[in-house]
C-alpha cells in the first residue's frame, strides 16, 4: 500500500479547491467508483487473518487462546504466513498450552493495553482532555510485514484501550475536540486520512485493519469535511467531491436495476420503487476479531450460520454492535436480522452525504450534477417520510422492509433527522417531546429504554448520540430540552471523572456516576469520542459543565441554553 497522500486528499485549509474546475459527470463518477472499488477492496480483505491462518486461525480463536479475540488478529507474524502455517500442519500441538506456546513462539503478541493517563490532582476535565490527545495520537505510515494493520499517511487519534487503530464514525466525534482544542492540523490530518482510505478502497473500512475492510461503518466522512470549514463547509466539499462521490457511489452498489421489495449490497428498493439503504457487509463468515463468540452463538442458535454472520457483521457496521434494535425478538442476539431493516440513522446520514455532494458540485459548478443529488436527497426524504417516520409515535422507527413494517421500537437514532436537518417543524417537535418522554434520563438520554444486557441498550448512554441530540435539537430551537441533555451527560461525566480521573467509553445514565457495562469487552478507558463531545459541550454550556452531578442540573434546562446552531 502506497504510504503518499493522493493529489486528491491534499489540504483543504493550505490550498483551496478552484471553484471553477467542474466535476465529472454523475453516472461516469458512480461507475468510474464502483469499478475502483471492485479492483481494491478484494486484496487487503483475502489477506485478513481468517484468511491466511486457516485451520491455525480457527484453532486459536475457538479455543479462546486469549481472553479477547481481538489479540490474536492483532498480533505481527514473525515471518511469512505460509511458512508459520506449514510448521502448525507439521507440529499439530494438542493441547491448548502447546498451542499457545506455538503462538507465541511464531507472533508478536500487541503492546500491553496501558490505561490512559489519570488526571493530575484537581486537574480540569478540559486540562485533562487537552493533555490526552498527544498519548492518544498514532502515526504509522508504516506497518511490520505481515501486520494486519493497515498504513495510514498521516497522524490520527485512536478511542483508546483496545482500540489501537483508527475508526470510523468515532472519529468525526473526536474531532469535535480536536477542533475545538485548537488542534486543526490534526482534525485536518483524519480527514485526510479517510480521504487516502476512499481513495484506496472504495469506502472506509470499519477500522484501519485488514479484517475490518469488507465493511464501512455510518458515512460521517462529509461530517468530518464540513468541520474543517465551518464558515464555508461548501468549499470543504467542493475540495473532497471526489472522495464524498466515491464513499456515495460504495454506499449504492447495486442500485441499478433492482426489482422493488429486493435488496443488493446496502440498497433496498422498497415496494414503491423508492431507494433506502441497510447496513451490510460483503462477507459471511464469523468476525476475524470474535470468531470464537460467533461461532458459539451460531451454534446455540439453530440458524442458518451464513445469514447470522451476515446479520452479525451488519450490526458491526452499525456502531451499535450489539443492541434491540436488530433483534427480532427485542431481545435476543441470536435473532439478529440487521439486514431486513432499513434504520433510519443511516438513511439520515446519507440524505446529509446527497446534500454534500449537491453543495460541492454547486461550489464547483456542475450545475447537472446539483440537480441530480438535490432530486436524490429530495427522494430520500419522501422515502423517510412515507416509511420510518410514525406520527402517532411522534418519532421515526426503523423499516423492517422483509415484512413491510416499521419496528414499534424508539431509539436515540429517532433523532438523527434533526442532526442531518430532514425533519420539518412539527416533526422536531414531536421528535423532542418522544425524546424528553422515553429517552430522557438522570445522565443524558438512553440508547434505547429496553435492559437486555447488550451495551447499546439501558441503561447504557454513549456520547455520540448524546452529540447528535444536543446538535439536532439545537437546529431546530429546543433548547430547553438540549440544554437538559448536555447538562445532565456533563454531570455524569464530570462525576466519575472525580471519582476515577478517568473518562470512558460509555456511561450508566439512569444510575449515574458509573460506567456503562455489556458488550464483549471491559467498557474502555480513554476515550476519544467521550473527550471530544464533552469537550464541545464544555464550549456551548459552560456554567453547566461545572456542575459536579447531574443532579444540580435545572430541571427545565436552565437558562443557559446557548444558542440554536441554526443561528449560528
């Protein structure tokens, strides 16, 4: 892989795009896309860990060598696959002990995980933030042969723990620090990085290693442009279009000519004709970095094995791995069917992408192409309207489009619309009322009101969505209600900062002051996405975020409730 930037991915802030240069013709970008995707994504997938190790990749992984499976896919070969995989033919250790000794022997198991560095004493929660973006910082233009790690031209910030490569959609979130810590030329450096990732792949990959690529994870990229220009973001698009067109053209592979009520690749066409998108992943296999858990719970399930590993790495791509939300029963891993459901998070974030595109093209003069992602967004919109928003439940659901039905189940993704600004007056009204109803808790809003043990349910709240409430509902004056939020997320925060000097990955946000728990791994100390959104919060709520509990937060929202991004 190439270690130079593309003339593409150069920089926005150092070198303004020539507004008068036109882009190229919508359908020959789309196909132009499509093809540069089918010619770069296939290597680095077949060269995951899975792939090469075989039969000593399964023996690993379903003996539970390590207590996270994360680490072995992590760890450097110490010489060529094949050479590694002949010996463990030739040897064929028995027990679990020679096993692990022959791994050992033949890898370079990860750097321990060190904790993120505590707070000093009585050091702010901003000191503290500022202090932890340099040990969070990677650079790795370079990667050991043999490394899953994918190289990256430019620095980037990790989540933390586990965590020891780039993101996706946490990064957006991170940036929101970064930039307002005063460190643009990082923030820039990401955005630049996922730039050089489009450009390699077609898409960006779940995460920078070789077994996250035959997935995205939700299409933040135009999000992340956007905040490198917050004066003139149309600029900011107008200098990526090339890469925000690619990321859109990924995202609606296989859109042509498909048969309503059908899906292809992440496009459903629904029983009108209209077009929606669902979270997929090209393989069906079990995750390279939990192969032991999928496997097991395949077996324990019954079901077809292949539709579960699709419907498992769907809900991977989601960020909401794992939660209600893609469980037929509401409850149960084993019934996941990610890939029925058209969820309205992502089809709000895509409308966001057509507007970017539309806006760059306008900035670069293509009128013809405008046009085309303003009929496309236009289009999405109705779709959204018609099939995911309920007014009786005064939010948008989710679209079982297998059964024609939308999921009678409220989220924080409900408010996604009002982040990407789709959702007209009334129905932001309405949204903010279900939210202050059925989301709205002691420490911010919950990811859902369902308890089933996973992470991305109660009582677990996550500081992206408490992100994209704040900012969606600010858009659309309801204040109060943002106010509330971000001060109550602030409190819980500020409270176990005290209590541990740490910041974390997710939080309990109905009992407050403790760290979120579920999930298939220790909740995480760091950590990117939480330091950066409270960070922003810092910025639009200042006397609030010096409450030291959520408890002292007015009970209307306060006065302070800045003012609506809108106006802004």
């Amino acid at each position: 892989m190439a270690n130079q930037a593309t003339p593409a991915a150069t920089s926005f802030t150092r070198g303004r795009v020539n507004h008068g240069i036109a882009a190229a013709a919508f359908l020959t970008a789309l196909l132009l896309a499509a093809a540069a995707h089918s010619r770069t994504a296939e290597a680095p997938d077949r060269d995951s860990p899975q792939t090469v190790f075989q039969e000593l990749f399964v023996a690993v992984q379903t003996g539970r060598i390590f207590p996270d499976g994360k680490t072995f896919v992590d760890a450097v070969p110490n010489e060529p696959p094949g050479r590694i995989l002949a010996q463990y033919r030739r040897q064929r250790p028995h027990s679990r002990e020679a096993l692990k000794s022959f791994v050992y022997a033949h890898f370079s198991m990860p750097p321990e995980i060190t904790p993120a560095p505590a707070a000093a004493d009585k050091e702010s929660i901003v000191a503290h933030i500022d202090r932890l973006w340099n040990p969070l910082t990677r650079t790795t233009k370079t990667a050991p042969p043999y490394s899953s790690l994918l190289t990256l031209p430019y620095p980037y910030v990790v989540p933390g723990g586990r965590f020891r490569e780039m993101y996706y959609w946490d990064s957006y979130f991170t940036m929101l620090g970064l930039v307002q810590s005063g460190r643009h030329d990082l923030a820039e450096d990401m955005v630049r990085n996922f730039a050089y990732l489009i450009d390699t792949f077609g898409h960006v990959p779940n995460g920078a290693r070789t077994y996250y690529v035959s997935r995205s994870q939700p299409p933040f990229f135009f999000a992340m442009v956007a905040l490198l220009a917050a004066d003139d973001p149309a600029a900011a698009f107008a200098h990526y279009l090339p890469q925000l067109r690619r990321e859109y053209a990924f995202w609606m592979r296989g859109a042509e000519g498909l048969d309503k009520g059908a899906a292809r690749f992440h496009v459903v066409a629904l029983a009108d004709g209209s077009l929606l998108n669902r979270f997929w992943d090209d393989r069906d296999t079990p995750r390279d970095e939990a192969y032991g858990e999928d496997t097991e719970l395949a077996r324990d399930s019954g079901r077809e094995p292949r539709q579960l590993y699709r419907d498992i790495r769907a809900a991977a791509e989601s960020g909401w791995d794992f939660g209600s939300r893609w469980f037929a029963d509401a409850h149960s891993r084993a019934t996941l069917d990610t890939t029925e459901i058209t969820p309205i998070d992502l089809n709000s974030l895509l409308f966001g992408l057509e507007r970017a595109i539309g806006a760059g093209c306008t900035r670069a003069n293509d009128a013809a192409c405008a046009r085309e992602f303003e009929r496309r967004a236009t289009q999405r919109r109705s779709a959204i309207d018609r099939y995911l928003w309920d007014a009786a439940a005064g939010a948008y659901l989710d679209y079982r489009w297998t059964h024609r039905e939308r999921i009678p189940r409220i989220s924080a993704a409900t408010l996604y619309p009002l982040f990407v600004a789709l959702a007209s007056e009334p129905q932001a009204a309405a949204v903010a009322r279900t939210t202050g109803q059925v989301l709205l808790k002691s420490g911010g809003i919950v990811t859902t009101p369902l308890d089933t043990g996973q992470q991305w349910d109660s009582p677990n709240g996550w500081a992206p969505l408490q992100w994209i409430a704040v900012d969606g509902l600010r858009r659309y004056h309801q204040t109060s209600l943002a106010a509330t939020i971000a001060c109550r997320w602030m409190g819980g925060v500020n409270h176990l900062y005290r209590e541990s000097g740490k910041l974390v990955e997710k939080y309990d946000v109905v009992d407050i002051g403790r760290r979120g728990g579920g999930g298939e791994y220790p909740t995480q100390d760091g950590f990117g996405w939480t330091n950066g959104v409270m960070l922003k919060l810092v910025a639009l709520y200042p006397a609030e975020s010096n409450y030291k509990t959520a408890a002292e937060c007015p009970a209307d929202g306060g006065a302070a409730a800045g003012t609506p991004a809108a106006a802004q």
